[in-house]
C-alpha cells in the first residue's frame, strides 16, 4: 500500500473544486491507498475518513472509527465541551 499526506486539501477551493478533490479521494480509498485528510470542513471530514483522529493544542483528543462521530460531537471535542 502506498501512503500519501495532504494538509488541509479543501481548505482555499470553492464547492464545486473540494468536491472534485473528494471525488478523488474515495475511489483512492476503495484502492487500497492510505489517505490522511486534514480538514477543518466537518462535512468533508465525516464523508471522506474511516477513521478519525483529532488533536486539540498538540494533544490526541480522540482517536475513534467515524462511525463513532457526528458534527455535533466532533464540534464538542474540537471546541473541548465534549
């Protein structure tokens, strides 16, 4: 398996361009190919990950399976009010 890191790949796109990066993203998945999203678009993070691991002032907050996320918690662990 090959692994590829991106930071905050969404981050200066307007719609329809960070759907395309998305779109890009999920057959990369099916394929086998390690993909670390970093993003602070909640919507773009649940839709893309299997897995996420968050980090608050340079500490691991969570480290769970997305399934385990809504927006709702993933705002509470991001802002520390979980």
């Amino acid at each position: 398996m090959r692994d590829k890191a991106r930071e905050e790949l969404t981050s200066h796109l307007c719609g329809q361009q960070s759907i395309e990066v998305l779109n890009v993203i999920k057959p990369a998945k099916i394929k086998g190919l390690g993909v670390v999203f970093t993003s602070h678009t909640l919507p773009h993070v649940l839709e893309v990950t299997d897995r996420i691991t968050m980090l608050r002032l340079g500490e691991v907050v969570a480290d769970r399976p997305t399934p385990d996320f809504t927006g709702d918690t993933l705002l509470k662990q991001i802002t520390g009010l979980a």
